[in-house]
C-alpha cells in the first residue's frame, strides 16, 4: 500500500558533525526501506541541508522520543475464541504526531472487542505520555462490541445473501471500531451484524468505494429486514 504523503524533519546537527550525520542519515534511510520493502516498495528520500530552523528543546524531544518508544504500536493479542482465533483482539496505533507553534499533538487510537483489555491498552499509552510529561486527554471511544458465532441474525443474513448473489458470503470478525458496540453498550443482549459496500484502502489518500457494490448493500438490507424472525 502506497501513501502518498510528504513529510519533513529538521535535525540540528553542528557544522563539524555534518558529515557523520549524512552517513547515518543513509543508513537509517536503507534500513526504513527494507523495513517496508513489502508494503511501500517505493519510497522517494531527500537528505539536504536547510537554513536553521526552531526545533524543540533538547528534554522535550528527548521526553518525546522515549515516550514513543516505549508504545506498543500495532497488534497486540489475539482473540481466544476458537471461532475468531485468527482476528485480532487487542491493538494499538500512533495516528499521527503534529507540531504546532508551542506544543506537540499526537493521536493515538487503542481497539479491542474486550472491553477490560481496551481500557488497559488505553492507560498504558497514557501511562507513557504522562511519565514523559504530557498532557493526555482520553475521549470515550468506541465500546467493545464482541462478534457472535451463533448469531440468529447472521444466520438470516447470510441466507439472504446466497438467495440473492448465488454465492456464499465471508462471514468473519474485523478489528475495528464500529458503532455497534455503542448499541451493545446499552442494550447488551441485542442480536447485531455489520456489512457493507465493497473498501480498499480505508483511512489512506488512496481510498475507495466499489460503486456497484452499493446497491448490493441495499437490496441485501431490504430482504434481511423482510426476514428477521419475530422473536
């Protein structure tokens, strides 16, 4: 997956140390680049030299770079439940990291359909920018919403997806955030199923809609809700 973003970064570095700074610089640059090779097999790099620019005080950036450091940044654990075995339970993800005139923003999103182990995750990233000296404001989030195997309602769906399309249906968990845990919250025995249109590279420049895939979703949502069982 290509994203097609461009960032800078301004290191200070002393007149007499340049030279060894360019040549870590391409090391760390070839070491980026096979980290990734898979996944963004291209990647275009500028080292160059800038007039001098406001960077950060020395122990900010140094609180800064521990902080980020000592995330675990990327899945976490694994569902338990034979049946979702292979999903990912638990995770967490660096969002992004902005500078502003006087201050550093970074968003961090922590995901689980446990809600215990959505908390924990949530209070170790926090626990991480506060003993680096941040400031760290936890919004509500979503609430864990836990796929169930033996779904009523998943058994309707996909019957009606069969009779519709002629095929059988992919019916598993994904981790992400989705607004049936808000509903699971408060009605906690609901019988719930979540599909939609056809996604490629959710949340990148590089996002997209499979438009026929739409009307699909919708003649499928008519006949599930002609066929939901009255109980």
């Amino acid at each position: 997956m290509l994203f097609r973003a461009t960032e800078k970064l301004f290191l200070p570095c002393p007149q007499t140390k340049r030279p060894k700074w360019s040549k870590c610089g391409k090391k760390l640059i070839a070491g980026v680049e096979e980290e990734f090779h898979v996944t963004d097999p291209v990647m275009h790099w500028n080292l160059a030299e800038t007039e001098a620019q406001t960077v950060l005080p020395a122990t900010v950036s140094q609180n800064l770079i521990r902080s980020l450091q000592a995330l675990d940044n990327g899945p976490l654990t694994f569902c338990q439940d034979k049946a979702l075995e292979n999903m990912v339970e638990t995770s967490s993800n660096v969002a992004s990291v902005q500078s502003e005139e006087n201050k550093v923003v970074i968003v961090a999103s922590q995901r689980s359909n446990v809600m215990s182990n959505l908390k924990n995750m949530a209070n170790t990233v926090k626990a991480a920018f506060e003993l680096g000296g941040a400031d760290v404001l936890q919004n509500d989030g979503y609430p864990a919403w836990k796929m169930n195997p033996n779904s009523k309602l998943v058994k309707v769906t996909v019957e009606s997806y069969k009779k519709l399309f002629g095929k059988e249906p992919i019916v598993r968990g994904i981790h992400a955030g989705l607004e049936c845990g808000l509903f699971s919250e408060k009605y906690p025995e609901l019988d719930m199923v979540s599909f939609g249109p056809t996604l490629r590279y959710v949340h990148t420049p590089d996002e997209r809609l499979l438009i026929p895939t739409v009307k699909m979703v919708w003649d499928h949502l008519l006949d599930v809700l002609k066929n939901i069982p009255q109980e």
